[in-house]
C-alpha cells in the first residue's frame, strides 16, 4: 500500500501525464521525463501543487535534482521530518 505522500504526489501526476502514457506506469522508479514525458514547467507545477497541499518548500536546486517518482517521494518525506 502506497504512503500517503505517494499517493499525494500520484495524485498531482495524473493530471500531467503526456498522451499515451498509463497511469499505471506511475512506478517508484518511473524517470519524470524520460517515462512519464513530464516537461520542466510540468515538473515545476508538480512540485508547487506538492509545496502548498504539504507544506513543504522546495529549493530550486532540489528540484533540478528530481530524477524519477522515488526522488520527489524521498525528498517530500525528508521534508516533511524535519
């Protein structure tokens, strides 16, 4: 069973998921733009709909290290300890 963090940020993926892509190929190590086609204004609206639903800030350089699903769970999870 995902986290609840997880299912946050599947849950603001959806919506941007290029044509054709599956929600079901929201995988743990699904790569945002490789797999998921997210571009970067994509990426950024993602991380500001996760910012403001979780009350977490995000820097700029911990955004262009993003990589897959697993990064921003990682990061939304560190975030949310401290």
């Amino acid at each position: 069973m995902p986290s609840p963090v997880r299912e946050t940020i599947d849950r603001h993926l959806a919506p941007l998921l290029e044509a054709g892509v599956e929600r079901g190929s929201l995988v743990p190590e699904a790569r945002l733009r490789e797999d998921l086609g997210l571009s970067s204004l994509d990426a950024v609206s993602l991380i500001m709909a996760l910012e403001q639903e979780l009350n977490a800030e995000i820097s700029d350089p911990e955004l262009a290290e993003l990589r897959s699903i697993d990064d921003v769970v990682g990061l939304i999870q560190r975030k949310l300890a401290v």
